[in-house]
C-alpha cells in the first residue's frame, strides 16, 4: 500500500459503511494462559510491524506503476470475481471517482429517480472488478457486474451498474487526487461532466442548506442572470488552487485556540449554490464570500472570485 492508497481508503470511507459497523457487536473469547515471554514477542512483533508500515507510508515513491486513464493499473495477471452490488462504496473510472447511490435521499439529492431500473441503462461502458473490499475499477476481462451508460441522459456525470437483476447509479463524487490537474479542470469541465455545454443548458441556480434542502425565495431563472453566472465561471480564468494549499495559506500557524475559531468562521461562511442541468442533473458549488473562494468540491480545489464573480454573488444572493 502506497500513501495514496492510504489516503484514498481513508477518503473515501462512505457514512452508510460508518454507520453498518457502529452496529456490529463482537465477543471476545478468552485465550488459555501463556507464558510472558510469548507475550513480549507478541509485541515486539507487533511494533515491528508498525514501523514497517510507517516507513512504508513515508518512502518516496519510486517508479509508480503506470495509470491507463480508463482501465487504471496494469492487473493483467487479475482474475475478477464476481462482485456482489451490495458491497459497492466507490467505481474509480476515466480518472474519476463515482459514489454508488442506493438510498432515496441520495439519488434525490443529485436529481435521479428514486427506483434506478434495467430501462435507464444506456450503451455498454465496461465490465468491473473488484480491487478490494472499497475499490471498483473496470476492467477488459468479463465480471458479474456490468457498467452502462446512463440512457436518459448520457454523459460523464451518470452511470448504471447491474449485477443480474439489480441496477445502482453511480454518480460523479470527484476526480481521482493523483489524476488533479488545476490547470485543465476548471468550472468548464464540471459543467461538460453534467451535461452543460452552455448557459442554455442551466435550468436555474439556488441557494441551499447544510442539509441540501433549499432555501426559500433564493431561486434565479432569469436567463440574463444566468448567463452572466456561467460566463464569469468558465471565462474569467478563476485561479485553482488545492484544499492543502488553501488550508495552509488560512489555518496554518494558528494556535490551537485560534484554530477552533478560524474553522468555525470558515463553516458559518460556507453557502452552498445548487445547480440544475436541463437534463435534470443537479450538481453543487460552495461560496466563501469573505474568505474570497468558490470551491469546486468535485475537483478538490478552492478557485479565487474575481470581482466581477463576487459582485455577482452579492447581487443575487441574500
């Protein structure tokens, strides 16, 4: 395991996994006495193994293994197994990370229907494997799980999987931290990910909680608004930079005392605008007016408002 294995695993840890394994109860059965010497052994073998593990996570990576942007890692000597859908958290497919949607409030959330059927898979994507107990990949050799285009709407954002007779939408949750490019994935390519090639295909722009519930009377769907939103989003160039960055320029040096106040600051700042795609896809940006920031939270990355930007923001949100 490489660092970036470490983080991806602990990234991408789902709640609904947290929540299965708050419930799990185990009993302990009590070993036959042993002498201490097996004991000290024990530990010492442990602790060895533990600073292995350490200066493995620490050791410059030297080499990585290549990275095909659709099939990922070279496992051509891999034998898939049958996957079971219900062990799906995260598919890592073309350089990107997708969530597997089950509950009615997840699908709600990004505007798929509630009952995901065989009729809403599309063209044939690929076949995929399991990597390990969290991680999907697709895959060139046959597997019981099958990866399909989303056939209401087909584009980057969306996909069907089916194993027999069940079907599960996938759905856009990042792109892969190793892959990130700042450079290249600017608001445009979020907006070509759900379907928006122009304004045109933005439905309306809103304010929502904490909750993803929206607030009253913050809907805009005047046209002009709108456009002006997507214009000052993809062609004023917005400067990117990576939440590490970005949280080194504000919190880091800051006492301990100071640091509970500066993170409490940031989390009342944040306001979250919905956006809907005329395809019915709704996808979310974050705003922190008086941090300067609009956050990206597909790509990872904070994006610096011009003024332009910040102006438009303090016109037509309360």
């Amino acid at each position: 395991m490489n660092r970036n294995d470490l983080y991806l695993s602990i990234s991408y840890i789902d709640d609904d996994i947290l929540e299965k394994s708050e419930g799990h109860t185990g009993t302990f059965n009590m070993a036959k006495p042993f002498k201490w010497g097996s004991l000290i052994a024990c530990i010492c073998l442990a602790l060895s193994l533990g600073f292995l593990s350490v200066s493995e996570f620490f050791k410059p990576q030297v080499n990585p293994e290549p990275i095909d942007p659709v099939i990922g890692p070279d496992r051509s000597d891999f034998d898939p197994i049958d996957v079971a859908i219900d062990d799906l958290s995260y598919l890592f497919y073309d350089g990107k990370v997708y969530e597997c949607l089950e509950s009615a409030e997840s699908l709600k959330r990004v505007g798929l229907p509630l009952d995901i059927t065989g009729e809403m898979a599309g063209e044939f994507v690929s076949y995929i494997e399991s990597v390990d107990s969290v991680e999907f990949r697709a895959t060139d050799k046959e597997s019981s799980v099958k990866l399909f285009q989303y056939a209401p709407s087909p584009c980057k954002a969306v996909y069907v999987l089916q194993n027999g007779n069940d079907f599960i939408a996938c759905v856009l949750s990042n792109w892969e931290i190793p892959a990130l490019n700042l450079e290249s994935l600017c608001f445009s390519e979020l907006y070509n990910v759900f379907g928006v090639c122009d304004s045109g295909d933005i439905m309306f722009i809103s304010e929502v909680d904490w909750h993803y519930q929206e607030i009253e009377n913050t809907e805009i769907r005047d046209r002009a608004v709108i456009e002006e939103f997507y214009n000052l989003t993809v062609e004023n160039n917005l400067v990117g930079i990576t939440e590490g960055d970005f949280y080194d320029i504000f919190f880091v040096g800051s006492s301990e005392d100071e640091s509970v106040g500066l993170h409490t600051s940031f989390a009342d700042d944040n306001r979250i605008l919905k956006i809907k795609a005329g395809n019915g896809l709704l996808f979310y940006i974050n705003l922190y007016p008086n941090y300067g920031y609009v956050q990206n939270g597909y790509a990872m990355a904070y994006y610096e408002m011009t003024s332009e930007l910040a102006q438009w923001f303090a016109s037509n949100l309360k």
